[in-house]
C-alpha cells in the first residue's frame, strides 16, 4: 500500500496524472477513467500494469515491500484502481494541493495498520 501511495505522490515521475496519462498511451483509457468517474470502476489485469508502469517500477516497489515481483503486480491491480477512485471522489482529479492532502490522509491511515 505504501509503495502504491508514493507511487501516486511522486511528483518527480508526474505522480497521479501521469499514471492516468500513461493508462491514456497504451490505449486502456477507458480503464482509468472508469476509476476516476462516478461509476463502476472497471477491472485491471495483472499484465496492463505491466504493460503501463513497467517491469522495473514493479521490481523497485516488490523491493521495498519484501515480496516477489508476481505479488507486487497483484496488488497494483488490486490496489490502483481503488486508491485512484478515493481520490477522486467527485469524479474528476482534484487540484494539486487537495490531491495531496488526500494522499498524506490515505497514507496516514494505512500506516496506522
């Protein structure tokens, strides 16, 4: 969870926009914006990640975590597109500053855990 949420904070990589972006330019648009509207949010594969973060962002974020590259994968999948739908709870991404107040809260809370 921590690593996802620095993922989405890191303003060095474009954090949340550009993960959006990047869902944009390998054509799984539909998919991310599906988190960030009011609907349901639609299912993310295992290898779309792959395909949009890379093989070595998993790797960095499995290495921080401790566990395998295959888990880490997993649980961006199962974890991107909820954490992207709670921080955008009106259906569109918020300014920066309330994106970022948003993150500190949610990583707030799953450091407590």
């Amino acid at each position: 969870m921590e690593g996802v949420l620095g993922l989405l904070m890191n303003k060095e990589t474009g954090g949340l926009d550009e993960i959006l972006q990047a869902f944009n330019q390998q054509g799984l648009g539909e998919i991310a914006s599906s988190w960030v509207g009011l609907g349901n949010n639609l299912p993310l594969t295992s290898e779309q990640v792959q395909e949009v973060l890379g093989s070595d962002v998993i790797q960095q974020l499995a290495e921080k975590s401790g566990i395998s590259f295959d888990a880490a994968r997993s649980q961006l999948t199962d974890l991107l597109p909820s954490l992207v739908d709670r921080l955008t709870p009106e259906g569109t991404i918020p300014e920066e500053g309330m994106l970022d107040k948003g993150l500190e809260l949610l990583q707030g809370v799953f450091s407590q855990k």
